[in-house]
C-alpha cells in the first residue's frame, strides 16, 4: 500500500524539464571545476611554501 506523499515523491527529472535539467548541471560542473582550481592553487602554495 503506498501513501499520499510516497505518491507525490517522484525524482526531479520526471518533474523537470530536460533544459532546466541540463542548465543546473552544467552550473554544477562550473562551480565544480572552480573548486577543484582552487584547491590546486592551494596544493602548489603550500608545496612552495614548504621548499
């Protein structure tokens, strides 16, 4: 038996549209590649930190 809210969960691409979908994930990427340059920023200062 299955109730009212397990019913109206449904995953966000089957609530979404497919360009909206897209848009926040290509955000998601961006903000993640930025984080990753930073903490290799932060990687080479502290190597050059530590010579």
């Amino acid at each position: 038996m299955t109730t009212k809210t397990e019913e109206s969960r449904q995953p966000k691409i089957m609530t979404k549209p497919l360009p909206e979908i897209l848009d926040e994930l290509e955000n998601y990427i961006k903000r993640v590649e930025e984080a990753v340059r930073q903490a290799q920023a932060a990687a080479r200062e502290s190597r050059e930190a530590a010579a």
